[in-house]
C-alpha cells in the first residue's frame, strides 16, 4: 500500500533506491556525468567502474545504473558530451567555397584538438577507444553516426563517405601524433603552419582522388 512508510527496522522495498540515500535529486545526473568523465579520463575503459563513479558523484550505484544503465551506457553518454564540439564538422566543409573546404575542416578539427578544454576529454576518449573493443566500438559509432555520415551528406558524389572517413583519417592521424605520441617537430610546430601543410592533403580526399 502505497504512502505507508515502513515500520523501523523493516527491510527496504526493492526498486529504485531512495533520494536521500542514493544522493539522488537535483543535479544527481549531471554528477554522474561529471564523474565518469573523471573516472574514464583517469582509469580508462577497462578500469572504471560503476562503484568508483557513483562514489565520486556521491551517489549509490543503483542511481548510476537508473539514469545510464550498464557501464558501456555511461561510457557512451560521457563520450557523447566531450565529442560535442565535433559534431559542426560538417558546417565547416560547406560554410564557403568548395576550393577550401579542406583548409576549413583542418581548421576546425585541429582546432578543436588545440583547445585544452575540449582536448583532455578526447585524449582519454582516444586512449580508451584503442585499448578495449567495447569503448571503440561506442567511439566508432558515435563518430560515425554524428560527424562522418554528416560530412559525407554534404560532399555527395562518388564513395563520399569514403573520402570523409579518409579526411577524417588524414586529421586524428596529425592529432594523435601531436597530442598523444608527440613526435617533433609535429608537436610544436605553429598550429597555423600544420594546418597550411594538412590542408591539401584534406582537400584532396574530401573532393576525390586527383583533385586541385
């Protein structure tokens, strides 16, 4: 019977967890959120888990499992949050000429790379998508789903998701040499000057093989 609180000492009902005892109310989502990027930023993938989330979120685990369900749903959501700045990919191949539509996606993809903010988020996204199936598989999903579907959308023409996906490639290929292994002179060289020299080569695989 529903409004009857239980007698003291009675066991809890099953379900969901009650607020005060889960940290649950206001906020409680965003917290979670907020930890599991923490949480997979600093353990990876494979490491984290639902218990140290729901500790640094100061919530009980069943509420992490209510909002997001099993890790690879948190995983997904946290992943989703920290790629968002990549998601205007596509604007940025059509928002002028089709003569510079390489140098525009350079820009915007390496710029998106320079930014600490939205960096340190895709560094731990990156380390754990190449460690375990399960975060490339979410990672690859995502991306694909959200950026490389949309720029190739745009391209049209012959195998167009093909030569996104190779643009895409040309870029975190240049990003991950610069920010993760940090080969020199790559990883210091002026921003400007690697986007002038990766440009070209973008242009070419966004507009086909062969193409000024």
């Amino acid at each position: 019977m529903t409004g009857i609180p239980d007698a003291p000492g009675a066991p809890r009902r099953r379900g969901r967890p009650a607020r005060t005892e889960t940290g649950g109310g206001p906020g409680a989502r965003e917290r979670i959120l907020t930890a599991a990027r923490a949480e997979f930023a600093e353990h990876g993938y494979d490491k984290a888990s639902i218990r140290g989330i729901a500790r640094a979120a100061g919530v009980d685990p069943a509420l992490v499992h209510h909002y997001f369900g099993p890790k690879e749903k948190i995983f997904a959501a946290a992943v989703e949050q920290a790629v968002a700045p990549a998601f205007s990919a596509p604007a940025a191949v059509t928002e002028g000429p089709p003569e510079g539509a390489g140098e525009r996606l350079a820009r915007f993809v390496l710029g998106v790379w320079e930014d600490p903010v939205t960096r340190e988020p895709l560094l731990a996204i990156v380390r754990s998508a190449v460690a375990n199936e399960i975060a490339a598989g979410v990672f690859r999903d995502l991306i694909t789903s959200r950026v490389l579907v949309g720029v190739a959308a745009e391209l049209g023409g012959p195998d167009a998701q093909l030569r996104a996906e190779l643009a895409a490639a040309q870029l975190v290929g240049v990003a991950m040499l610069r920010h993760i292994i940090k080969i020199e002179p790559l990883a210091s060289a002026d921003i400007e000057q690697v986007v002038a020299m990766a440009a070209p080569a973008v242009q070419r695989h966004l507009m086909g093989t062969g193409a000024d």
